[in-house]
C-alpha cells in the first residue's frame, strides 16, 4: 500500500495541481522545488527484532516543510534518523526496504555516511552546542570539511547566524561560550551550525520541545525563513505546530504510515479516521 | 513511623556522622602534625658551627670570613678543653699502672663523647668516614651528646628477676681529684660557645645531595628520582591508558572478548604491588633486558603497568561521562567518528581524564614495593636526564623505607627521615591538588 499522499505519488504534475489546492497562497512560491528528495520504498528500521518502522513508503518533496506527527513512539524519531542514519549509533538497529537520497541508497553498502549527514543536516530535540565558543561551535562543520581560511570562516559564521536569525543578538561576543547563551539562542546556533555544512535536507528532531513558547516562536519563523532554500522535515508533537509550519503532514501510528497529505488537507480533511481521532486529540 | 521518632532518628544520624567525621579528623591530625613537625625540622633547626663548616666544605655555600671568624670563636674555647686533655694525658702518664689502666677506658670513653660532640680531637688521624670529621650539626643533637659526656649510662641487674634498668653516673665523679674534673662543668657551661648554635633555614635539604649515607646533606636525589620515576611510568602509562579507554568506549564490540578484556583491566588493578616490581625485574630487566640491571627506565615501566588499570578506568568514566548529544552532534554535522572523538569527546572528557592521570602519578610517585628491584638505591648521587636508561636512582619511598630499617644510623638522621616523608607527602599532595585545580579550571573554561 503506498500511503503517501497520491499528490506526491506519480509526478511533479500531480504534486504541482495539489500544491495549487491546499497550500495557502504564500506557501506556494518555491522555486526549483518540488521534486522527490527523499523516498521511502517499503522502508522498515529495526531494533533487534522489534520493527519500529514498518513499510513506510513515501516521498518527501524538496524544498517544502514535511511535518511527522503521531503519538509517543510511533517511530516518527526513528524514520526521521534514519534519513541520515543517525540511527547507526544505536547497537542491534538495521533497515529493510530502500530509502533513496538524490537517487543513492542511505543504508547502502557503500554509501558514506559521513557525506551523507553533510548533505543532511539536523537539528535535535534539546540544544546540543559543544562547550566551545560561538564562533568555534558553527565554523566546527567548516573546518571539519577543510576549510582552514581564517576570512572565510568569518564569513560562513556570519552568514549562518543570520541565516538563523542570532547574528544580532551574538554579533559581539563570538568569543563567549555557547553554553551560556539561553535554551533559544543554543538551539538557533545549533540550526546556525547546521547550516554552516550548506546541507540540503534539514532534519529537525523536536526543535522546540525544550523551548519557552516566545523561544518557540522565534524558532517556528525560523523554519518560515528557510522553507524554500532547503527540504526541511520536522518532527513534533505540537499538531498547532505541525499546521504552523509544514506544508506536508506525515502522520505516524505505531510504526506505520497512516496518512501523508498537504498539511491542510490533512488537518482540515483526513482520509483516515486514525488521523482524525488524533488531530482531535482522541488520543495522544 | 511518626514524626517525632523520624527526628530523633535524623538527629542521631546527624550526631554518629559528625562524630565518624571527628574521628577521621582527629586520626589525620595524629598522623600529619607530627609529620609536618618533625619533617619541618629537617630544614628549620638550630645549627651549630659544624653544621656551617660542613655546608662550606661539602656544597661551598657560605661567607667564608665569617665561617673563619665563627670557627676561630669557637676555637679559643675549645682550646681549654683541648688543654685539659693533654694535661690530663701527661697526669696519666705519671701515675701508676693500676690507676693508669682505670683512668685510661673512662679517658676514652671521654674522648669519644667528645669527639661526637666536637669533632676530631687535636693529634687524631684524618677520620675514613665524612660523619666523624665534623661535630654535632644541629644544636638539639649537640645537647643529647652533652649528655653522653656528662652521664655514663649504666645498667642495673641486681635484681634477676626484672628486665635490667639503666640509670646514668656522672662522669665527673669518676675523675674527682684529677685535673679533668674541671672539664665537665666547663664543656658544660661553655658548649654554646664551643657549637654557636643559631637558628637556620636549611633549604639545601631539598636541593642539596645526601652527604655520607644522608648523615649531612639533603635529599634532592630522592626527589628527583622520584619525579622521574612519576613523570617516566606517566609518559607510558596515560597515552596507552586513554587509548585503550577510547577503544573500550567507543570502538569494541560489546562480546565475550571484550569483557575479558575488561576484567583483565580489574583484576590488574587489584594485584599487590610487590607483584609488579617482581614481575618488572623478571620481564623488564631479566627477559626484555631494558638495561644491565635497575634503572630509572625498568622502574618506570613497572610502575607505568601498575597505575595502567586506574587511568584506564578513569579515562572510560570520563568518556562515558560526556553528553550522547555532543556525540549526535558532531556526527550530525558530517564529522567522522575519529574526528569527533578527538575534537569533541576527549576535549570534554578531558578534566575526567586528567583527574585520573594526576592521581595515577601521585599513586606512582608513593609507590615503594614496584621499584625495589627495579629501580631503587639507598644511596646515590642525583643522575642527570641521559642516565635514565641505564641508571638506578635514590626515590623518596624506598630511601624512607630504607632509613627506617636498614640505615646503621637510623636512630641519629630521623629529623632526615621525617623531611623526606614530609616531602613526598607534598608532592603527592601538590600533584593532587593541582589535579583539583586543573579539572576545576577546564570545567570552568567547557562551561563557559
């Protein structure tokens, strides 16, 4: 059963005719995107015997904000890290099926994972900023891939923390310590620091959960700021969250795919009453 | 249970932990007050003019016309002594056989007690050993010696039934009517300005070299053996032991080997140190022939195998220790295992790890049974750098032990004793404590 959303299911045109209906009016302008970045093929992770995602199929269209929502281990963590096989880290975890990036396979043999997760940035769940300077926690990504340039590191700096909207706040003590910035300055320099590898997909893994609601939304215009320079996936629990900022809505349940539809669509018009009863908070 | 008997029974808690505190506070001071005492008295003591002659002819420190005047001093009133000797030897002569040989084993019963006080006597030959060319350097072991002068220590055993009983005879007695009479209560009056005793701060116990088995001179070569033994078993022990920690962390295999590995790590760590010191004299010496016989290097390569567990250990706490999320972080931003490791995890693991080190080489340091057969001598001069691969060296810990047991003069050099045990209490306590200070100063820095 293929559960994405039909839109996305054949072909740019299809995705194109949907983007039209659903997406409000400002939503709709990305350039260049719109094509499949990442699809899901059948794609179950394992941990030891436990399948904790089970037969996804789906594809995530590039450039749009993928929301995945579903209650409390539903796998939504698990697929999300499995997309830059942050799951490795975990002993006893393997995959099945194919999840293809660009057209290479993420758990293939050969691929490497180190210039996967350039390619594939992300963002956790609490702010994670190494105990180092500001300056030296975004250009970490930079220097580990070769550049040395001390100009041009100033520069990606710059550039990456306005990107994350912090450069006015931080501009004059690059030098501090990350870690006595606030919950939501760290978690911006650790979007800042994403960005400074120049990824193309962002993985946001709970961004906020950690966070005070003024935090929050700082974050949430963030993610409006970089929808259309990047594919971004978020997962989250917020579902007032996931309508905020998504443009597709991936909704999981107990390791399955229920439902993949346009954000308004799916919020305002679920296919499955599994999605209903939870955008309803029947459950949670 | 009510509230009253759960506030009774908190406030006897409270009252048996202070009082297990109290107890532990009192046992330290019981060791260290006379530790620090008695080893302080190894550098500050009243000295007596020999003292200063011997600095000047051992280490050639002082101002020598002062030391002149100083000894010219304390010659003219020692002349009197000297004189009354001779008197007395030219009495002996005249009287007869009998009297002769009375006198003559009390005279040199005197004779010595005076040497031990003053040094070589006028007419004697040039003494073999360096302890019996000077007098009594500190002024608190001159009294002692004044004592032995004045008193003959006897032993009572009229009664069979008890352990026999000394008790002491005064010397003068023995010479009443002859002209030494008078030299007992002279000596006695005038030994100060015979020995000019005078406060000193004798720094050269830390720097100087022992002289003539540690009865003059200081302990610098112990020290210095004892930090590059320390420094030597850091050098090979901490890069193996971090490494082996980081393999353990974050390369093996969960599996049989390595738990294997993980209890070898253990049960090292539990072996008793005379273990390795054998073991370092059958391997290091023996099998791997590192050098002829002991030297600094097979003493730290014991030593290296013995604190190994520890730093191991502490290495693997310290990297467990860090956040999972700078681990995703770094990974998460393209970096390779190897990379995040050295740029994230050991940076932050570091005041753990250093932890660790330090107090490995405070363990290193204090270790005495390790180093007995592989590196240690009682006596011995400081050995430079290029030495250390062939040459044993004096340390702290086994020149104590050796003081304590095996040194024929224990009983006259304990203030020596004491200041080596004071200084490698120090030591170890100022490695400790810059351990403290540097985890303290590199937390501060991570967390900004």
């Amino acid at each position: 059963m293929q559960s994405s959303p039909e839109v996305v299911e054949t072909s740019q045109n299809a995705s194109k005719s949907v983007r039209e209906i659903y997406l409000p009016p400002e939503r709709k302008k990305v350039s260049g995107g719109g094509v499949p970045h990442v699809s899901a093929k059948n794609f179950s992770v394992y941990y030891g015997e436990f399948e904790a995602v089970k037969k996804v199929n789906a594809d995530i269209l590039s450039k749009y904000v993928t929301a995945i929502i579903g209650p409390s281990g539903c796998g939504k963590s698990t697929f999300l890290r499995a997309i830059n096989r942050m799951n490795d880290l975990i002993p006893n975890s393997h995959t099945t099926g194919s999840l293809m990036f660009d057209g290479e396979d993420v758990h293939g043999k050969f691929t490497d994972e180190v210039l996967l997760r350039k390619k594939i940035g992300m963002v956790f769940q609490k702010p994670n900023p190494f105990p180092k300077s500001i300056f030296d926690n975004i250009a970490y990504g930079p220097r580990l891939h070769g550049i040395k340039d001390k100009k041009t590191l100033e520069g990606i700096v710059e550039k990456s923390l306005r990107k994350a909207a912090l450069w006015d706040e931080v501009c004059d003590r690059l030098d501090k310590n990350a870690l006595g910035m606030s919950g939501g300055q760290q978690q911006r320099l650790c979007f800042a620091r994403t960005l400074a590898v120049e990824p193309e997909i962002l993985l946001l893994d709970e961004p906020t959960s950690a966070l005070d609601p003024k935090a929050t939304a700082k974050i949430e215009d963030l993610i409006q700021e970089l929808r259309g320079s990047y594919t971004i996936m978020i997962v989250t629990h917020n579902m007032q969250q996931a309508s905020r900022v998504s443009d597709f809505t991936m909704f999981f349940y107990e390791g399955v795919l229920v439902e993949h539809a346009p954000t308004a669509q799916l919020f305002t018009k679920p296919k499955d009453s599994m999605t209903e009863d939870y955008i309803t908070g029947r459950f949670s | 249970m009510n509230l009253g008997t759960r506030k009774l029974l908190d406030r006897a808690f409270t009252a048996l932990g202070l009082g297990s505190i109290a107890v532990m506070a009192m046992m330290l001071l019981v060791v260290l007050v006379p530790i620090v005492s008695k080893g302080f008295s190894a550098i500050v003591f009243k000295s007596t003019v020999e003292h200063r002659k011997m600095v000047f002819n051992e280490f050639h420190r002082g101002n020598r016309s002062a030391l002149e005047k100083e000894i010219a001093a304390s010659d003219a009133a020692r002349r009197n002594v000297y004189d009354m000797l001779s008197r007395f030897e030219s009495e002996l002569m005249l009287m007869n056989e009998d009297k002769q040989q009375e006198y003559t084993e009390k005279y040199d019963q005197v004779k010595s007690a005076l040497r031990g006080l003053l040094g070589p006597l006028p007419g004697d030959s040039e003494p073999a050993l360096t302890r019996l060319t000077y007098g009594q350097n500190r002024w608190e072991k001159a009294e002692e010696k004044l004592q032995e002068l004045l008193y003959e220590k006897k032993w009572d055993y009229s009664n069979p039934d008890v352990v026999a009983k000394e008790y002491f005879v005064s010397r003068s007695a023995g010479f009443e009517g002859t002209s030494l009479a008078r030299l007992f209560p002279y000596v006695e009056k005038n030994i100060d300005r015979m020995l000019l005793p005078e406060w000193t701060f004798y720094w050269g116990f830390i720097t100087d070299s022992s002289v003539d088995s540690h009865i003059f001179g200081g302990i610098w070569p112990e020290i210095q053996g004892t930090l590059f033994l320390a420094i030597g078993a850091m050098l090979f022990a901490f890069p193996l032991g971090v490494i082996a920690a980081i393999y353990f962390t974050e390369y093996a295999r969960e599996g049989f080997f390595n738990s294997l590995l993980r209890s070898a790590n253990s049960t090292l760590a539990g072996v008793p140190s005379i273990v390795f010191g054998l073991f370092g004299l059958a391997f290091f010496i023996n099998t791997l022939k590192v050098s002829e016989s002991k030297s600094v290097l097979a003493g730290s390569l014991t030593l290296a195998i013995m604190i190994l567990p520890t730093i191991i250990r502490a290495a693997e706490e310290a990297i467990l220790a860090v956040p999972k999320t700078y681990r995703e972080a770094s990974l998460g931003l393209g970096s390779t295992k190897w990379n995040t490791i050295v740029t994230v995890i050991l940076p932050a693991a570091l005041p753990g790890i250093l932890t660790g080190g330090v107090i490995s080489l405070g363990r290193a340091a204090g270790e005495t049974a390790p180093i007995i057969f592989t590196a240690a001598v009682s006596v011995g001069s400081a050995i430079g750098l290029a030495d250390v691969f062939t040459s044993p060296t004096p340390a702290l810990s086994w020149n104590i032990y050796n003081l304590a047991s095996e040194h024929e003069a224990a009983a006259e050099i304990r203030h020596v004793q004491y200041g080596m045990v004071l200084s490698l209490i120090s030591i170890v306590l100022l490695l400790n404590l810059s351990a403290v200070i540097l985890r303290a100063r590199i937390s501060k820095k991570l967390k900004g």
